[in-house]
C-alpha cells in the first residue's frame, strides 16, 4: 500500500516490488462454539478487517472446529485455491482440543520459526501468556498444481489477531515475493 508517491508504510529495507494488494489472504476461524454457531466469531472478522486496511486482500475461508483434521483439511482446501497467505485464529493453547499446530506441520515444507517467535515475543511484552502459543509458520507443501503459501497459526483472542496481523503486515509483500521467486 503506498501512502503517497514514492513512499510505504513499511520500514525501507522492507520495500518490495510486491505490494500488499497483490497479497491475497485467506483468515480460517479454529473454533469449536464459533463452528457450532453457539458464539460469534470476532476474530475472523478483525483479522480480514486489519488486514484490507493494510492493502491487502483477505477473505475469510472458513470457520472449522478445534482439531488436527479440520485445521489441515481448511488450510489444504485454502492452498488449493491459491492463496499466498493462510492465518489460522485459534487452536494454538495448550487445551485438549487446542490442536491447530498439529494440522498445520504436516503441511509444513519449510519453518519459518523466527516469525512466531517474534510474536510471540511481541505479544508477551503486554500479556505473557502470549508465551504459551504454540503457533506454527512455514511454507506449505506444493499444492497439485504446484502452488505453494504461507501458513501462520495465531493465537484466536482479538488482541492476539490484532497484534499478530500488525507484526505479520510488514514482512508479508517481501515473503511473498520471496516464495515467487523474487530477490532477497
């Protein structure tokens, strides 16, 4: 997103031929009671939200139930239809049903450790339970007709959608760029 000719929101050594309307993202809600229709889903909402003010093009592309089979089957069914980021909200905690880290390693090609750390990281300075996420991000697999994304697992709280995707923003163009073929 240029805010004026010339100039990004984004640090300079972020700059990126690749600019955040040519980033579509898809936003998949893990949630039990938020599938089953017992509680609305707020996070989904102020992820897409955040997002599009960013510049990019995000789409909520699901609503599963808490589990490794539904997370992988959402995220599978996203990188088939090709986009270049999939956020997963929820399903990071150490819960029973909390399993969202193990639907999304099988997917995994490549981990990409540093940038959960540094939400992590981020989010403890103000909530250190932001600690105990679990969250995962990586490359996915090549899709069957070799498309490949980027996967992130945040934690489901609005605050933790709210911090995440303003960690996220500034490094998405260059990732994507990146995982294109674009330089370093």
């Amino acid at each position: 997103m240029r805010t004026r000719a010339g100039s990004y929101p984004y640090p300079a050594f972020m700059r990126s031929p690749l600019q955040p309307d040519a980033v579509s993202v898809a936003v998949i809600t893990v949630s039990d009671r938020s599938a089953r229709g017992e509680r609305k889903d707020t996070s989904g909402p102020k992820a897409i939200r955040a997002l599009e003010e960013s510049g990019f093009r995000a789409i909520g592309d699901g609503l599963v139930t808490d589990g490794a089979d539904s997370v992988r089957d959402g995220i599978e069914r996203s990188v088939e239809r090709g986009f270049d980021v999939i956020l997963t909200l929820g399903g990071t905690g150490v819960g029973p049903r909390d399993q969202t880290p193990e639907g999304t390693r099988s997917l995994i090609d490549h981990e990409l450790p540093g940038i959960c750390e540094g939400i992590r990281a981020e989010g403890a300075k103000t909530v250190p339970t932001a600690a105990l996420s679990r969250g995962l991000a990586g490359i996915s697999r090549p899709s069957a007709a070799g498309h490949r994304a980027v996967i992130v697992n945040l934690p489901g709280s609005t605050g933790a959608v709210r911090d995440g995707v303003r960690y996220l923003t500034p490094l998405l163009p260059h990732l994507v760029d990146q995982l294109r073929g674009g330089d370093h």
